[in-house]
C-alpha cells in the first residue's frame, strides 16, 4: 500500500512541477548538451510510441471483445468493453477477467453453443 501512495505522491508533484525537474535533472547528466538532448528526444519519442501501441491494442481488444459479446447475447457488451479496455493495461491480466466472466454467463445460462 505504501508502494501506491509514494506512487501517487511522486506522479503529483511531477505533474506540478515535472518541468523544473527535467531542467534540474539534465544538468547533473556528465554529458554534452547535444548528447543529452539526442538522448531525451529519443526517450520521449520511444514512450510516446510505447503508450500509443498500449492504447491500440486495448482499444482492438476491447472492441473485439464488444462485437463477441453483442454477437453470442451476452448482456453488457458495453460495460465488457469498457472493462477490457481498463483491463487490458494491466500487466499479466490482460482482458481474461472479462473474458472469464463472458464465458461464466454462456456456460451457467446453457448457451455455450449459439443456436441461431
């Protein structure tokens, strides 16, 4: 729990004041200014690309998950999206709570075959 709230504490305060940081931060770097800049575009060219893939592959789980549902009558097909696409950026997680929950409701309801 304390992991968390250092977490949250430590995102707060680089929101407020995250550029004065970077400027602090980039004069205790022993290296050239054209190093460091090369370095930091390269940085924020790399997470920008890693949180556009994330969001990506959230957003086609989720609306392959959305179709799936309203395809077998499973009731929440909405709120299953929505809940894969929250889901989907856990790691090791993934989409499978919903997925299990989805299957759970076909299995106990006697619909695991779709008879047209």
């Amino acid at each position: 729990m304390r992991w968390i709230a250092l977490g949250l504490f430590a995102t707060f305060f680089l929101l407020m004041d995250g550029a004065d940081f970077f400027k602090w931060a980039s004069n205790k770097i022993p290296l050239s200014k054209r190093i460091r800049l090369t370095l930091f575009a390269s940085f924020r060219d790399t997470s920008v690309s890693v949180i556009t893939a994330s969001v990506a592959a959230a957003g086609t789980q989720s609306l392959v998950m959305f179709l799936a549902f309203l395809a077998l009558g499973v009731p929440g097909a909405f709120l299953a999206a929505g809940a894969t696409f929250i889901s989907a950026w856990i790691p090791l997680v993934g989409s499978f709570p919903v997925i299990a929950v989805g299957a759970g409701y076909l299995f106990f309801s006697d619909h695991i075959i779709k008879s047209g």
